[in-house]
C-alpha cells in the first residue's frame, strides 16, 4: 500500500504541477484515483511540505507549496 500512495502522491504532484490550484474533487477526477487513496497521499505530500491544503467551503483547495 505505501508503494500506491507514494506512486499516487507523483501522479498528484504533476498534476498540480499543470494545472495549478485544484479543489480535492477536481483533482481525485483527473488523476483518476479513488478519494481515499487522494488524501493519503495529499497527507504525505503535505507532511513533507510539498502542497498546501486550504479548506473551502464544501471542498478543499490544493496547490504546490511555491517556496518548496
């Protein structure tokens, strides 16, 4: 399972990397990745600096830490 996380944690960071600031819902649909599996891997990249996780209303607002 880590294995999954850190491959997805990848997925997700390119991702952010092209697209900019995406909500959660947008971005476990464009990496095609189930919601659950998303927030372990947002939760490691996060730990180690790398993204910023903004609550919004109803949602959650996710980008690459800029000074990272």
């Amino acid at each position: 399972m880590i294995t999954e996380i850190g491959i997805i944690a990848g997925d997700i960071w390119h991702y952010l990397d092209q697209h900019g600031d995406v909500t959660l819902s947008k971005l476990a649909s464009g990496i095609d990745k189930n919601r659950e599996n998303v927030l372990m891997s947002l939760g490691w990249l996060a730990r180690e600096g790398h993204v910023v996780v903004q609550q919004t209303e109803g949602d959650y607002k996710i980008n690459l830490r800029k000074d990272a």
